[in-house]
C-alpha cells in the first residue's frame, strides 16, 4: 500500500487544519488507518485511527475532542480534522496502514506496515 499524505501547514494557536492521506493499493478486508505524530528527540506517538470496515474511530487523551478522523470510501482516503490547535501540537504527522490489528494493539506503531511520507504541522502561540 502506498500513502500520500498532505495538509500540514503554519497555523495559530486555536486555528484548524484538515491532513488527508490517499491510499493505493491492495489492502486486506480488515484494514485501519491511523494518524501518528513525532517531533524531533522523541517518539512516534498514535494519534487517531479508524477502522475501514466499521468505521470505528479511536483517539489519543491529548486529541480527543478536538481532532476528527474519517474516511471517504470512494477516494480511499482518510482525513484528520484539527480544531483548536495549540502549540504542542507541532509535530509531523504520518498516515499509515495496519492489516489485522486488534483493537488492543491499534495505538501501537509496531503494528502499521505502511508508512506515508509526513506532513508537517507547526502551531505558533
């Protein structure tokens, strides 16, 4: 599966963004597509992900109530919609692709075999 992911950009703090990763490729029936985030030092950290063929969406504490995921079948592409942005929010932001995964492991980096290339996303205080 390839991944192309775009959106990031320079924002306020408060402001909005939407990233949008498009996948290509083959997939298994039972597939989920997560947002992760890394800023220089440190690691990769999930996000949010959702799960193509339920629809289930998960969140991280530090996003949950501002930041949306979903998906547009037709396009096979997922979206992560961020609202109220605040400073440490500045990362880079990568889409990926697990097969398989459980529910138990689907904040886990591990777990993702396919990787886009980053978008980054800078929130100025």
């Amino acid at each position: 599966v390839q991944l192309q992911a775009s959106g990031g950009g320079l924002v306020q703090a408060g402001g909005s963004l939407r990233l949008s990763c498009a996948a290509s490729g083959r997939t298994s029936n039972n597939y989920a597509m997560g947002w992760f985030r890394q800023t220089p030092g440190k690691e990769r950290e999930f996000v949010a992900v959702i799960r193509w063929s339920s629809g289930y969406k998960y969140y991280a504490d530090s996003v949950k109530g501002r930041f949306t995921i979903s998906r547009d079948n037709a396009r096979s592409t997922v979206y992560l919609q961020m609202n109220l942005l605040k400073p440490e929010d500045t990362a880079v932001y990568y889409c990926a692709v697990a097969n398989g995964v459980i529910l138990s492991r689907i904040r886990i980096v591990e777990e993702y075999e396919s990787w886009g290339q980053g978008t980054l996303v800078t929130v100025s205080s």
